[in-house]
C-alpha cells in the first residue's frame, strides 16, 4: 500500500496511531554513530560536555531533544574504529568510554544498560537505555583476548568488521580474503557466543553473512542494513540470508543510508566512481556526493517512504518476527523525511499507512531486538557453564 497521496486528515491519523504505538513500545535503534561525531567535532574533541547533547545541534542529526521527539526507547551507540587506525584497540577502548561518559554526563537521561531487562527498567524510569557497540573487529589486533574486555566495560553487540576485510573475516565492500570466514573468525563467533554478546553482520561480505550463520550457537543481527533484492549495494542483505534469519531467530534492522536505500542514487554513485554511500570516518560527511554531483548534476535523493519500501521487503522475506530498525544516523546524508532522530514516528506512520498492524509495528520498533538479546543472554549463560574462555590470537588457529 502506498501513502505518497494520502489525505491530511489520515496522515495525522496515522501519525496520531504511531506515535500511540511507540508511547508503548519505544524505539529501540540498532545504530548510531554519535560517539564518532562527537570525537571529530573540531570544538568538542571527543568531550560530550563540551559537545552539548542537551541543545539541539541543527547541522547533526542526534541529540537529547530530538531523541526525545523521535520517542528512542534504547540506543545501540557504536564504538566505532577505522580499520587503517593507527591504534586500532587504543581507539576501540577511547570510544568504549565515550559512549560510557555520555552515560555518566546525562544519568536523568540516560541509563547504562548492559542486559535486554534494562530497556523496561529505562522506561519505568523516564530514561533512554544506552547499550553499548563495538563496529568492526580491527580493535581486536587478531586476539580473542579484547573480547573479554570489552565485554567487562559494556559492550553487548560486535559489528564484525567495517568497509574493509580483516585478516579472518570478508567485508561486504573489499576483496575477499577469507572464503567469508576463517578459522580464528568461527573462533570469534564462539567466544561472542559464550559472552552472551551480541553477533552484526551489518558490512560482513554475503558469503561471510553465511559462514556466521553455519557457525553461531545464538541469534545474529544486522544491526543497519537493508534487501539486496531492492538496492543491490553490497552493504545489503540477499535474500538467503534474509529467509535463514528465520530459522536463527535473528533480525536485520532497516537503515537510513540513502545508498543502501535507493538504486537510482546506488547507480548514480556508481557512475559517479564514489565506493561507498558513507563517508569516510574523518571526513566531511558530505564528500561522497560533492565530487560526482559537479560532474554529473544533483545526486536522486533517498525518501523515508523507499526505506518503507525496504521494511515491507525484510518483512515478507525473514518474517515481521525478525525485522527491526537501525537507522546508522552518522551526522551525514539522510532520506528525506529521516533527516534527523526525531523522525521516527513519521515512518512508523507510514507502515500505518501500509497496513502493518499495531503488533507488528511494536515488534519491528523493539520486542524483536529484545527477544534476540534475552536468547543471546541466555546461550551465553548456558555456554559460560559449560566451556572455558578461548584464548589465543590468530596464528593460534591453524588454516586462519
């Protein structure tokens, strides 16, 4: 069903129904990159005082008046590294706490939760519950070892890797190096398991998606992406992988991306010789479209109503069950109608728009994601019982 022509009158009805939906059952986002904008913010430096959550920031996209607008329940802040870092575990740990200082800079906002119990507790208390992402195993320097650490400082969701491939695990936009996964990346798959954390395989390589999933005890997420079959991005889901969620119990979360959203901008930036749709880290989030656009005319833009599109396709193929949403808000380029985080009642109105019911709205907005922790908790509990730390890096594991 589609509400590009709907009349006013049932626009605010729709709007009216989300926002009821998301008073009950708030957003619970799988990513935001928050913590690396405030770290490249000239005048902040990676100080969230001196970045000032508390006041709208009208050039960014996340801050705590919009995050309250937009009804977010529970983030998943990512402690982001560049593959090429220099120090790639030194600044997995800074970001780590970052996120840990914006928890402690604003505790009547945020609660730090390291568990699926604390987004109820979060809610009984007026808060956001903050939960804790590492993006991209290049932190690790090929050592299970950080894992432990990680874990012991909060983090409960690992994106396995970023743009780039690693030395055990395939990126979803770099040469294959591994078959997808190797030996000592099943090896990082089983020690995340026994954690209880959290498996992404958001910018995993398609066949590295499938090595995961022959390989996890627990339920995986992608945690920002969307259907292949709609916007054949690499950052994309295919269809097999979508349909084996189901028997995973996993969910992958719809993202905001304009590339990983609309084919038209995909080919554009193709054309364009642009390699991906998000910017590189330290850069002006901008730069992707500045260069081709002067050659070629203004980049198509990405609407909020193809990111339903791309909902309505993650449904019927993994099942509503397994669908959730994770926006990948990055202080950069956004649909339009998505520009910023107070705008996720306005796409949740339009799945109203499209049929989807209460339950299943309340389902994509965060009894999904909460299901997959409270089963990834519960492996690792099982598995903690039952099997020792691995340890070892990666020369430990032969055919790595």
């Amino acid at each position: 069903m589609d509400g590009s022509g709907t009349a006013a009158g049932a626009d605010d009805n729709a709007l009216a129904v989300a926002r009821a939906v998301l008073a009950r059952a708030p957003v619970f986002d799988g990513h935001n990159d928050l913590p690396w904008v405030i770290r490249i913010d000239k005048a902040a430096r990676g100080d969230p005082i001196a970045y000032g959550l508390n006041q709208v920031h009208e050039k960014a996209d996340t801050d705590i008046p919009r995050l309250r607008e937009g009804m977010v329940g529970a983030q998943f802040w990512a402690a982001f590294q560049p593959t090429g870092a220099p120090h790639p575990a030194r600044t997995a740990l800074e970001q780590i706490d970052l996120i840990r200082r914006i928890e402690a800079a604003h505790p009547g906002v945020f609660l730090p939760a390291r568990r699926a119990a604390d987004y109820a507790r979060a809610r009984a208390a007026g808060k956001i519950a903050s939960f804790i992402a590492v993006e991209g195993g290049v932190g690790l320097e090929n050592s299970l070892s950080p894992l432990r650490i990680w874990h012991a400082a909060g983090v409960r969701l690992m994106t396995l890797c970023h743009n780039e491939s690693l030395d055990w695990v395939d990126s979803a936009t770099d040469a294959p190096r591994n078959g997808g996964l190797n030996a000592f990346g099943r090896a990082v798959i089983g020690e995340l398991n026994r954690l209880g954390i959290v498996i992404d395989l958001a910018h995993v390589s398609h066949d590295g998606m499938r090595r995961a999933l022959d390989a996890t005890e627990a339920p995986v997420a992608l945690s920002h992406a969307n259907a292949f079959s709609l916007c054949d991005h690499p950052r994309n889901a295919p269809d097999d992988v979508l349909r084996r969620l189901r028997d995973n119990g996993g969910l992958v979360m719809a993202t905001f991306v304009p590339g990983f959203i609309s084919q038209r901008l995909r080919d554009w930036l193709r054309r364009g010789r642009a390699a991906y749709a998000k910017a590189p880290p330290a850069a002006d989030p901008t730069a992707p479209f500045a260069d081709p656009e002067a050659g070629q005319g203004q980049a198509p833009r990405a609407t909020l109503e193809e990111v339903a599109d791309h909902i309505e396709r993650l449904a019927s193929t993994a099942g509503v069950d397994h669908v959730g949403i994770g926006s990948d808000y990055f202080g950069g380029a956004a649909p339009q109608g998505l520009e910023n985080v107070s705008r996720f009642p306005h796409l949740f109105a339009e799945l109203v728009r499209r049929g989807f019911s209460e339950g299943d709205l309340m389902k994509m907005s965060s009894a999904n994601v909460l299901r997959v922790m409270r089963r990834v908790e519960a492996v690792g509990r099982r598995l903690a019982r039952t099997r020792p730390p691995a340890h070892g890096r990666i020369e430990d594991y032969p055919g790595a």
